[in-house]
C-alpha cells in the first residue's frame, strides 16, 4: 500500500506544481488507475490470447475503468488522500531517487500501451482455432 501512497503522492505533486490542475485529485486517481491497468490489460489479453480468445478492447478498457472506481473509493472517498498528501511518503528517504524511480515506473507502464499488443497479437496468431471469449 506504501507504494500506491508514494504513487499518489507525486502524481499529485506533478498535477499541483508542473502541470496546475482544477482538480488535481480526480486526475491524479485517473492517472494512477490507468497506468496500473496498463500492464494488468495485456497480461489478461495474453492470458486469453494463448488460451486462443481474441481479447475485446471493451475487456480491456474495463479493467481500467474498474481500478479508477477502486482508487476512486481507496482515497477520494474515505479522504485518505488528505493522509497522503500529509504525511508526504518518499521511497528509501529520499525525494530525489522517488521522483527517479516513479519516472521509471510511468516510463515503464506506458511502454506496455507500444509492446503489450504486439506480443498479444504475435500469441494470438499462433492459435489454431480461435474463438471470440462471449460468444
């Protein structure tokens, strides 16, 4: 839990002091939900790939949706992004190798939206009978 604390305490710092939003809060929850649902996304799209099921985008777009409502209620409406925002956590007790390595992850995650559907698509291809998931 320490980590999505950490997560959400420099998103909210980057949406508050570099890029001033209205409602940083809400962005920052729409930020964290979808990075994270990056790779969560193709690991599932894998998974049904080499079952040989073509994922649906809307499968896709869901588990985004989902982890937006889960941190939605995870610090927006139990407050604890108030905790958060207080107790401001750092990694390691430093606020320079924070900000690196949550850099690093968001570097990370946003390079599975690039190789995430290659790979999927590379599995999908190799099945003999495929099959849509809802049919």
């Amino acid at each position: 839990m320490k980590i999505l604390d950490v997560l959400y305490y420099y998103y909210y710092l980057f949406y508050t002091k570099i890029i001033p939003e209205d409602e940083p809060n809400a962005t920052v929850i729409f930020t964290l939900g979808s990075s994270i649902s990056f790779p969560l996304g193709i690991i599932l799209s894998c998974v049904l790939s080499y079952n040989c099921y073509y994922s649906n985008p809307y499968l896709l777009c869901s588990v985004g949706i989902l982890l937006m409502a889960l941190f939605y209620f995870l610090y927006y409406r139990t407050e604890r992004y108030k905790k958060v925002i207080k107790a401001k956590p750092k990694l390691f007790g430093s606020h320079r190798k924070t900000i690196v390595l949550v850099a690093i992850f968001e570097f990370s995650m946003l390079s599975f939206l690039f190789w995430g559907p290659i790979v999927s698509k590379n599995i999908f291809d190799e099945c003999d009978c495929k099959k849509e998931l809802f049919e």
